[in-house]
C-alpha cells in the first residue's frame, strides 16, 4: 500500500485533510488497536518521557531512575521522583485526545487500548477495554513480597516500608529490565496480530516490547498509521501518518468518521 504522509496543522485544515481511503477503512474495520505513549497526555500538561525534567530533576534522566538497580543504589531518589510525579499525575485531567479514544471504543465493535502511560488518564476518561503495559503509578507494592500498599506515608527521610514484611514499597510501574505484565502484553499481541486497523500514537517506538506491536499488526496485514508530533522511526513503515497534537487530530477523526 501507498504511504500516505499528512502534515496537521489544526483545526481549521481540518476533515478534509484525511484522505478517503483512510476515512473507509477506520468506518469499515471492527478490529481496531490503539497503542498510546506519553504524547497522548502532553495537551493534559504532562511532560513526555524524553522532555526536559523540571526544576531538581533536570540533571537526571529518567531512563537512570526507572530501574531496579537505581532504585537498589539509592531507594529513596527513586522514591522520590515517583512521589513528583504522582503528585503531577494528580493535578492533570484528560484532554480531547483521551475523549475521542473512549468515542472510538463506543463505536468499533472491537476496540482494543493499549498504552505505555503509567498516569491512568484513559481510564478516567471512560475507556475500558484497556492494557497498561508499564502498569500504573498511583499504584504501590512491595519491592519484596509485591503486597499492594493502600496508604503510605510521604514525608518521611526513608522510603515507606511494607506492613506485611517490613519491604520498602515502590511503585507499581515496569523499571527497564523489568518484564511486562505477562496477561497484558499476551492480549496486546493477541490484539494487535488480529486487528484491522493498527493506530500508533503519540509515541516514540523506541521502547520495546511496545514498538514492535505495530510491527506484528503490519505482518499480518493490518493498515497502521501513526498520530504524532513529529515523525519517528515508525513512519517510513506505516500506511499513513498525520503528523500533530493527538487532542486535535483524534477528535477530528471521530468527527470525520461518525460525524452526520
Ligand atoms: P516518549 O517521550 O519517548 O515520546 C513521546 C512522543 O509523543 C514523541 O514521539 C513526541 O513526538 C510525541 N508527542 C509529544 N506531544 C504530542 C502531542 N501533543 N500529540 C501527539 N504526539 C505528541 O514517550 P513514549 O513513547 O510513551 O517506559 O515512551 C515509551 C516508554 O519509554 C515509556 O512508557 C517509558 C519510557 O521509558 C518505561 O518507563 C518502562
């Protein structure tokens, strides 16, 4: 198939811009999969995963504070960051981007989320047939006996302990060299080998096993298209790809799609 490459500039370019050939095959699929990244959360005012950090934490990166041995070497710098961005996390509400997809789930027969986000925003935004790969961060367990942790106590000079075995506690998130939730990502696979139309949005592609989900739905002859900022290295693979702001470029599909 043709790769069909729109640059987005808003609302004002608006439905007209989506070729017809796309807009028949999302009105004619009834398996669809959704895999969303931190970008879907940007116009919520979250920063995305490879943005600047704010204020003490700009001279970390976040792949050196997401990861069993960080959290191992200096537990409560660990502890520390997930509580920012809880905190940050709990401030946000969803955006039309977020709305749309729970818009999508209501009118496609077999609507699949899956999502890289830890900040729970799709759930709150009303979708329910939803995987979150990297779990999610208002969520606490044990590091030790993995006992989920209804209430702790932030303000202490230590990490908060397990009350059942005495455990630091962290957060319910997948750190690098960590695997993947195993009855999520077997149903993201499942999904996305199954489905009609793949949509890849607002992420980077670059974390796997998440990256290769599009690539599964191509082999088995899905039309995939990306929605993001900018193009990344999925774009030279997909069908179609609309480049610009998910809480734009999302609800103008559901409204060029279903609309009257
Ligand atoms: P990234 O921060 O890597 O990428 C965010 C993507 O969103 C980029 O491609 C941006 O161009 C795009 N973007 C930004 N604003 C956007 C907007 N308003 N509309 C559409 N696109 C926009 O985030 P992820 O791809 O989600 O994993 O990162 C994947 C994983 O890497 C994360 O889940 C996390 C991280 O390491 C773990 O912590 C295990």
């Amino acid at each position: 198939m043709r790769s069909h490459t729109v640059a987005y500039i808003g609302k004002r370019k608006a439905i007209m811009d989506f070729p017809q050939e796309f807009i028949r095959f999302v009105k004619n699929a009834s398996r669809v999969v959704a895999l969303t990244g931190a970008g879907v959360s940007q116009e919520s005012g979250l920063r995305t995963f490879r943005d600047a950090q704010d204020g003490l934490w700009t001279k970390y990166k976040p792949e050196d504070l997401a990861s069993p041995e960080s959290f191992a070497r200096d537990p409560k710098l660990v502890w520390d960051w997930y509580a920012w961005r809880r905190e940050a996390v709990k401030g946000v509400r969803p955006n039309p981007g977020h709305y749309a997809l729970v818009e999508m789930e209501k009118q496609i027969p077999e609507f699949t989320l899956i999502t890289q986000n830890v900040d729970g925003l799709h759930r709150f935004a009303g979708s329910r047939n939803i995987y979150e790969l990297h779990g999610n961060i208002q969520k606490v367990r044990c590091s030790e006996c993995g006992t989920y942790a209804e209430t702790w106590g932030d303000d202490t000079e230590s990490v908060p302990v397990c009350q059942s075995c005495g455990g630091l506690l962290r957060p319910d998130v997948v750190w690098f060299g960590e695997s993947l939730p195993r009855a999520e990502l077997e149903a993201a696979v499942t999904a996305s080998r199954a489905c009609q139309v793949f949509m890849s949005i607002g992420t980077s592609g670059v974390v796997q096993p998440a990256a290769s989900l599009a690539h599964a739905a191509r082999n088995n002859g899905s039309v995939v298209v990306e929605i993001n900022a900018e193009p990344t290295p999925l774009t030279p693979k997909v069908d179609f790809a609309f480049h610009g702001r998910s809480g734009e470029i999302l609800p103008e599909l559901v409204e060029a799609v279903w609309g009257n």
